[in-house]
C-alpha cells in the first residue's frame, strides 16, 4: 500500500488549487514531482492489472551474439581487423584394412545385396580320410592295395590311354545296384590309389545325396558343392574343391541343395555341369560317386555324360536280375567295368596270396 502522507500531502493541495490558494507554479511543480512506484511484487499483483505468469517469468536471455561472440578489442577506425589464424586441422585416424567379402544375393530385392565374408573351403586331414574309408596305403604291398592297383590300370588306359577323348573320357562314374555294395569305399580308394601314384591329380566327385555318403564321413556335409554349381550356374566350381593331404587328390563335395537332388539331377544343367568339368579338368580323372541304379534315377541320367562306369557287385549278395536290370539303365555308357567285391577268399593260390612275401 502507498504511504499514508502523500495521499494527505495529495488531498490537502488539490482544496487549495479549487479555493485559488495555491499559485500555479506550485500546482505545476506538484504535478510534475514524481509518484511514488509500488514495489515490483504488488504491482505485479493479480488485482492490480499484471497477469499471474509476470511473477514468474525468467529474466530475458542475453542476444545470442553476446553468448558465442568472442569480445573482441575495439578497431580502430579506417584500419583492417586481422583475422584470427584457424586451428590446425585433427589427425584421420588410420582405419584397419577391410576384410575381403563377396556380395551374396537375397529374395528381398534384385537390388538388395547382403556382403558375406569370403571363407576357403573346409580341410580334410588324414583321419578324415580314414574315417570315410580309406586304407593305409603306407603298405605298399597289401593284398586290396594291388587289387586296386589292377583296376587302376584299366581306368587310367580308357582315360588318357590312344584314342582317349579329353573332357569325356577323364569322367568315371562308380555306381552298383543296390545300397551297401561298397562303391564308396571303392571311389575313395581308387581316387587315393591313382593320387599317390603321382601320374595325374584325381577330382572325387560326391554325387550321392543321401544322408551317409563319404562326405558325412568327411566333415564335408555343410559344405557347398556338385549341387549348388546346379543350383546357381554363376558359381565358380574352383573355390568349392576341397584340398587334401594327398597332393593329386581333391574332393567335390555334394553340396547343401540335397532337399532338391531330385529336380536338379533332371535338369538339362547338371549334364551342362558335368561335361563342363569334364572339359575344364580334362587333365585330372574326375570320379563321381553316383546312388545305387535300382535306388534313384541318377546313375541313369549321367551314363550319357561319362565315358566310363565302375559297376560294383557284391559277392554272394547281389542277385543276378539286380545286376541285369541296372546294366539296362545305364547301357548308355559306352565303357562298363564290373567289380566283384567282398569276395571269401578259400585258397590260398588265388591273387595276392603272396602279397605279404613282397611287403616290406
């Protein structure tokens, strides 16, 4: 509240300016003598005509060129401020070196490309080798070690013997005529027999898809192979091919389309696959572990394509009509070879008898 005193001192001259009183002079000195101003909260007061929010309002913020504005020292005029020198530029950290990767299509889009990294194909060691089947060729005179040494010469003689076809001769298909003859063992040993004799490299082919073939065996199962070069014909086949520690032997796998062996064997592209390996490895004897003919249409459809079949029997086993009735599935082949395996040897006169008086 105003002081009492001026509103007396106020009303007292405003009776003597009305009775003529007081000079004007005096009433004009009292009018232009300055009023005394209430105090900032009660004249921010709800009922003196300020809102609320004036209360409570935040001093108003410096110009923005006074916060971020260097003072600077007064130029004198006519002369030219010198600028300030800039700051050295920061160091680029040195980025480590990218790891090689190769562009792996999706479904999503033909314009999406996801970067997968580049991996080599998986290694077989030699108790991989053993645990799919093959023998100890340290002894160099065993019995089976020469009665595949007999095989050998034959194959080797139609492969790159006079009048041997390059790209079409080189392709050995080993196939029977039911499960459980032996012709895996019988690819996987031939290839690492020829291998070790050092006259020409050996490209093992898996192309049995079923669940337990040597490449199981092998470690090999998840790798990709025969059936993704189908699959995708863009693919370079040389990345898949697996090295070994026999320096002429390498393997093929069958690669992880096995769900869809059925239609891809069919297909115009795996004969395309085939004889295109034929050609572009026409110095190596590529063997292919095909399924048993009276089980899957397989070994039928890449009898045309091979230049020779290894037919594997088994003895005492395998029934004479069995054998007639794969023969006729796969007589496209112009060169059929048959191998009686699992043979009870009674006489000590037969092959290899004597192969012990040789080893060493």
């Amino acid at each position: 509240m105003l002081p009492k005193a001026s509103h007396l001192v106020e009303r007292v001259a405003e009776k003597l300016l009305r009775s003529g009183a007081l000079e004007g002079s005096a009433a004009q000195l009292l009018e232009a003598s300055p009023q005394p101003q209430p105090p900032a909260d009660i004249a921010a007061a709800p009922g003196n005509g300020a809102s609320r929010s004036a209360l409570f309002a935040p001093p108003p913020p410096p110009p923005k060129s006074a916060l971020f504005a260097p003072e600077a020292p007064p130029v004198p005029p006519g002369s030219v401020a010198a600028a300030a020198p800039l700051p050295p530029p920061l160091p680029v950290p040195e980025l480590p070196p990218r790891t090689p990767f190769a562009i792996r299509e999706t479904g999503l889009s033909p314009d999406i490309l996801v970067p997968d990294l580049v991996q080599g194909p998986p290694s077989v060691d030699a108790v991989a080798l053993e645990r799919g089947g093959m023998v100890d060729w340290s002894r160099t005179r065993s019995r089976i070690s020469e009665e595949f040494r007999l095989v050998q010469r034959q194959i080797m003689r139609s492969a790159f013997g006079p009048g041997a076809e390059p790209g079409f001769s080189n392709l050995l298909m080993i196939t029977s005529a039911r499960p459980g003859e032996g012709k895996s063992f019988t690819a996987v040993n031939l290839a690492g027999s020829i291998a070790r004799q050092g006259d020409h490299h050996v490209l093992l082919i898996d192309a049995d898809s079923k669940r337990d073939s040597f490449c199981y065996s092998l470690g090999l199962s998840e790798a990709r192979g025969l059936l993704d070069l189908v699959a995708n014909p863009k693919l370079d086949p040389a990345p898949l091919i697996v090295k070994t520690p026999i320096e002429r032997l390498s393997i093929l796998p069958v690669g992880r389309e096995r769900e869809r062996s059925a239609e891809l064997f069919s297909t115009k592209e795996m004969t395309r696959l085939i004889q295109s390996l034929g050609r572009r490895y026409a110095d190596r004897l590529l063997i292919l572990d095909a399924p048993p003919c009276l089980s899957t249409s397989d070994p039928a459809v890449l009898a045309p394509v091979v230049g020779q079949i290894l037919f594997v029997v088994e003895a005492d086993r395998t029934q004479r009509d069995e054998v007639e009735a794969s023969l006729d599935l796969i007589q496209a082949c112009p060169s059929i070879t048959m191998v009686l395996n699992k043979q009870q040897i009674s006489s000590r006169y037969t092959f290899g008898a004597y192969s012990s008086y040789y080893s060493s």
